[in-house]
C-alpha cells in the first residue's frame, strides 16, 4: 500500500480531513514538485469520500491547487485545459453524482487562472 493509500484509509476511517493530515497530504503529493493524474484522481477520490463534512479549510485549498496544478502546470498544454483534461474534469466532477461547493470554487479557480476555459464546464459553475 503505497503511502497516498495509508493516509487515506486513515483519513477515511473518521471521515474528516484535519489541518495535521492536510500538511501529511502536501508533503506527500509534492514531494517530486508536482501533480500527475493518479495524485489528482486520489484527490477527487478523496473529496467525494469527504464532501459535506467538518474538513479543516486547508483541505479546500490543497484540493483546489493540486487539481489546477494538474491541469494547468502540464507541460502538453500549460495554462490551458486541453481537451483530454477536459473530458478528464467533467468525469471525475460528476462520478459520485453531485457537484459539491468545493468543486464548484475549484472551477471558478480554473476559469480565473486558465487562458481559455472550455465552454462545456460553465454548466457547473
């Protein structure tokens, strides 16, 4: 079980993300400088595990920049959302169902930071 594995079961195992397993996911997911896709869907993973509780407000904002970080620090389109990332964004934005809040100001982010924003993701906003 990979380190990323055994901080989410224990994260899983009361439901909640504190600002001590924030810092723990950080390190962990940084530690090369940046994010691929496997980190980026164990942050969607993540997240739809944890929507809708008592997170500490630090887990919003490693979500949000990690994902952006994903899509747009890439070196095959930086700055954009190409149109893989694309299709990528909108499967793992509806795969438990629901857009919740902090994926809503995720694609906020995205639309203020990207060169262009693809037009399919302004119905989630």
């Amino acid at each position: 079980m990979s380190k990323l594995e055994s901080l989410k079961k224990s994260i899983l195992e009361d439901g909640v993300i504190d600002a001590d397993e924030v810092k723990q996911l950080e390190e962990l997911l940084y530690d090369d400088g940046k994010i691929d896709k496997e980190e980026a869907e164990f942050m969607f993973d993540l997240n739809d595990n944890v929507s809708g509780k008592d997170n500490d407000t630090s887990w919003g904002d490693l979500f949000i920049r990690s994902i952006s970080d994903y899509l747009l620090e890439d070196d095959e389109s930086p700055g954009e959302i190409d149109s893989e990332e694309e299709a990528w964004l909108i499967k793992h934005l509806i795969g438990d169902g629901q857009i919740d809040d902090l994926e809503k100001k995720l694609l906020q982010t995205l639309k203020s930071k990207a060169k262009s924003f693809p037009e399919s993701l302004n119905k989630y906003l």
